[in-house]
C-alpha cells in the first residue's frame, strides 16, 4: 500500500515507518519459527511412545494394564512417591525454620551442611548404603557387626529422601526469608502461642514455597531410576528398563505412558495447592527470633548427624575402595581418563547444543510474552517434567525406526536425548537475562540504522552472556550425572563415568565405581556453587 498524501516528507517518513515495521513483522516471525522447530523437536520424540503403545492390541493392552505386576508397580511408584515427598517435608520445614527463624548459632554454616546432600546424586547414596550394610557389608567386616540390609521399597524411599528433602528445604528456606515476619510479632502481641502463629500466618505464607519444593522431590522419586534399580525396587522407572532389556518395547511403552499421567496428575495437584494467593513478599524476612535455649544443641547435634550420614559415609565409602585390591580383576571396569573425557566430551556438547536450542526460545518469549511464545517455551519444558527413562524409551523408538544409523551408532542421538532432558534449564537462565535487557539500548542502537542482528550481536548478546554460560553450565553439570538416557541410548562402546558405575554395581565390584563416583560427587558439588552464585543467594 502507497502513501495517499501529496507532501513528499509525510510520504517519506510514513514509509519508512511502514518498512520498520514490516522488518520488526518478520525478525518476529522468524523469532517464532524457530522457537516452534525447537519446540517440535523437543515434543516429537514423545510420540514415539504413544505409537509404540498403540500397536499392542486392544485386549492384550487391557491385561497387562490391569495386570497384578503392573499394580504391584503402580502402588509401589505411587507409595515411593508419596512417601519420599512426605518425609522430605517432615525433614525440610524444620530445617528450613531452623536457619531462618531460630537463634541457631552459626547459621551459614548449618545451611550449608544441610543443603549439600543434593549435590550427591542419590544413586551414588544407594550404591554406598547397600555395601555398608548387610552380612559381608562395610559395617560388618570392619566391627563384625551385621546391621539389617538396606534394600528394596523401603530402602529406596530411605536413600532418596536424604538426597531430595534439600529441595524442601532451600525452596521454604527462601520463602520464610522473603516473608514479612513482622506479621507473625503482630500474632503473637495477640496471646497467639507459637504454634497457632505458624499454622495460621506462617504456613499459608510458605505454603507454595513448600509445594515447590515437595513438587520437585516428589517429581525426582518417581522418575529416579538408579536408586529403585541398586535398590532392586520394583516401580515404573525400573521396570520400564527391565522390559526393554528382555524385548517387549511394547510392555515398556504402556507403562510409560501410565508413568507420564500420574506425573501429569501431580503437576495439576500442585498447581492448586501451589497457589499464591496467600502468599505475601515482605521486606527483609526480619523479625523476632525463636529462642532455642538448650535446644540449640539437639538441633546442631541432628543436622551434624544428617550431613554425617549423607556427605561423610559415602564419600569415606568410595574414597575407602581406592586402596582395596582384592578378588579378580575386571579389567573392562579398571579406570581410564577416557571416561572422563567421554562424559565431559557428551556434557560440552549437550550444554553447547541446548543454549543454541534455548536462545530463539528464550528470546522470542523473553521479548514478545504472548501467549504463542509461552506456549512455545512451555512445549520445551516436556523433557524436564517426564521422567528421563521415558526419554530414553522414546529416543530409542525414534532411533530403531526412522534413524537407524545414528541410534548406538554414533553420539548426536545421546546429545539430542540431553537436550531434551535439560533443555529448560538453558531456557529459563536465558530468559531471565533477555527480561533484564533493557528495550531502550536496544531501541537506542537501531536508531543508528543497525541491523537487528548486528544489534543481537553487539547489543543484547553481551548483557545474556552470563546467562547463556549460566544455563550451559547447568546442563553440562546435570549432563555428567544422567543414567537412563545414558545406558538406553549411549553410543555401543563408548563408555563414561555413569555407565561405568552401572556396569561396577551390576558385577557387585563396587570398588571400580570408586573413582567414577568421587569425580561425580565432586562435579556435583560445583554445580551448587554454580547455581548459589548464579541466584546471588544469600545465606545469612
């Protein structure tokens, strides 16, 4: 469309107002279409599943739905769940109240100790407890003692709970410090005892910080696959590795499918329960402290023994079979820097591909916040919330049947599989540094007839930068430590530090998954100093 006015300056300016905007139009358009390939990548995979499940026949679907094994797995991955979600609240609240609301001495440090076991993956805890106890255990050959084994449902939901009541933790940690506590002085002014305090102003103020974080420990025991699988657990994430070891793919796609919808189940429980209508920001999380008196030495005295026994056991554990060199060797699992490079090869490029994925995403809906970018970013979030055995099922699927010669042939597969998995944590990072953008430098620099992509690169490019490495940093880290999608989909012969402590445990050599296991342990512990320093957070 022409300009209709006869003044030649009005017609100039009008067009070129014109072409900015169809140029915005189309750098926006190519913004989204990019966003929807990342996001149709990352969904497509899925399907696989669902197609795989459809080819078993009705009837024959229906028994093994309705099986006694499947309801024996059914109620056992609903009990693990449960169970670890509620005794990592019953854990994580106090704690959390204990370093933020009680004259505690040394708080810093408390938290700390208490927050570390999430930096030990809880498969690492599994393997130490089960050669600890029980006849012929660690225990029991050093003071001929034998303490009863560590095993099974019970044992599972003992060991992943020590390692995810953290996430309890830390998330009503930072909801009882950003709660205005004056509210809770203004309570008790009013004969309200402590407890009646903490149920009516307290609680429903931490409330979504607490559904967060039992959400996320939730989340992880059902879709944990190396603790349930050293545990000898029987639960869908075991069970799903099992059937598709002994060739029924089919038996392993239904019961993914029934894995996905209780996980989809708990993220619509959570999302009413974690509701914050209630919830109030405050100033500075101030206020009267609860004096512990003689208690304070009970409560340092548990949290020692909690840090005890989830950092100080497993780490002496695995540090103790670096000098053992009884029974045979196995020279297939003797330690070699090639794990090493592998695993940090896979994670680089996991980390490189998922922030090269995650840029469009981010920016597309960082930028434009309508409801088709958030739609988009929400599509990238799949592989984060199925479980990654799941994943790992569909990548095989999609391997087997459309992709043969880069399923186990090669590493792109396996790369493509972690950016799936991790993908959201590179997106979210990135998204947070593009809000933090301000649009006025950005507008600044086109009024200097700068491209948009020239802008990108010079402009907005250096202020994401720390969270483009942030995010990269983050799936690196998670990269190393994934099992499922690692064994399922690995490239054949190309062992890492995971599979090698598989491998160990499976052949009961539990000494050669000792060095695997520290270099994990001590590539996990930077992954916390990664994410405190990425939050600023704030440990006083």
């Amino acid at each position: 469309m022409k300009s209709t006015t006869n003044d030649p300056e009005a017609t100039r300016r009008t067009d070129s107002i014109r072409s900015r905007i169809d140029r915005v139009n189309k750098w926006t358009a190519a913004l989204g279409s990019l966003s929807a390939i990342v996001a149709l990548l990352v969904v497509t995979p899925m399907f696989w599943v669902v197609w795989q499940a459809s080819t078993v026949e009705f009837s024959r679907a229906y028994d093994l739905v309705v099986s006694s094994q499947t309801a024996l797995i059914t109620a056992n991955s609903i009990g693990l769940m449960l169970s670890v979600t509620l005794f990592s609240i019953v854990l994580g609240v106090p704690l959390a109240v204990l370093t933020t609301r009680t004259d505690l001495p040394y708080p810093r440090f408390w938290t700390v100790v208490a927050a570390l076991p999430l930096v030990i993956p809880s498969y690492i805890g599994a393997i130490a407890f089960v050669s600890m106890f029980g006849s012929g255990g660690e225990v029991d050959s050093l003071l001929g003692v034998t303490l009863p084994r560590v095993h099974g449902l019970r044992g599972s939901i003992f060991i992943i709970t020590l390692y995810t009541y953290p996430y309890v933790f830390l998330t009503t940690r930072a909801a009882l410090l950003s709660m205005d506590s004056s509210l809770v002085d203004a309570a008790r002014t009013l004969n309200s005892g402590p407890l009646e305090a903490f149920r009516r102003i307290t609680f429903p103020r931490i409330r979504p910080g607490i559904a967060a974080g039992a959400l996320l420990a939730g989340l992880y025991a059902i879709s944990d696959f190396g603790t349930p699988a050293f545990m000898q657990a029987s639960v869908f994430t075991s069970a799903i590795y099992w059937e598709f070891s002994g060739f029924a793919p089919e038996y392993a796609a239904l019961l993914a499918l029934q894995l996905v919808a209780i996980v989809a189940v708990v993220l619509v429980i959570e999302a009413g329960i974690g509701r914050d209508e209630d919830a109030g920001g405050g100033t500075d999380g101030s206020g009267s402290t609860i004096r512990l008196g003689n208690w304070k030495w009970a409560a340092m005295s548990f949290i020692s023994l909690l840090g005890f026994v989830t950092l100080v056991v497993p780490v002496a554990i695995f540090t103790s079979w670096l000098f053992r060199s009884e029974g045979d060797r196995i020279p297939s699992l003797e330690f070699q820097w090639e794990f090493v490079y592998n695993s940090v090869h896979l994670a680089l490029l996991a980390a490189v591909v998922a922030c090269a994925f995650a840029l469009p995403v981010a920016y597309y809906s960082g930028r434009t916040n309508s409801l088709v970018s958030r739609i988009l970013e929400r599509a990238t979030y799949v592989g984060f919330a199925v479980p990654g055995i799941v994943i790992g099922l569909a990548l095989v699927f999609l391997g087997t049947r459309t992709l043969p010669s880069l399923y186990r042939q090669g590493i792109w597969l396996l790369v493509f599989a972690y950016v799936i998995r991790f993908l959201p944590q590179a997106v979210g990072t990135v998204r947070s540094s593009v809000l933090q953008v301000d649009s006025q430098t950005i507008e600044a620099a086109r009024t200097l007839n700068v491209g948009r992509l020239e802008t990108f690169r010079r402009v907005t490019l250096p202020q994401i930068m720390p969270g483009v490495i942030a995010g990269g940093i983050l799936v690196f880290l998670t990269t190393m430590k994934e099992l499922p999608v690692t064994l399922m989909v690995g490239p054949i012969g190309m062992d890492t530090l995971v599979i090698i402590i598989w491998d160990a445990q499976d052949a009961l050599a539990y000494r050669y998954a000792a060095i695997p296991a520290l270099f994990l342990i001590f590539i996990s512990g930077l992954s916390m100093l990664v994410l405190l320093r990425q939050e600023g957070s704030d440990l006083d």
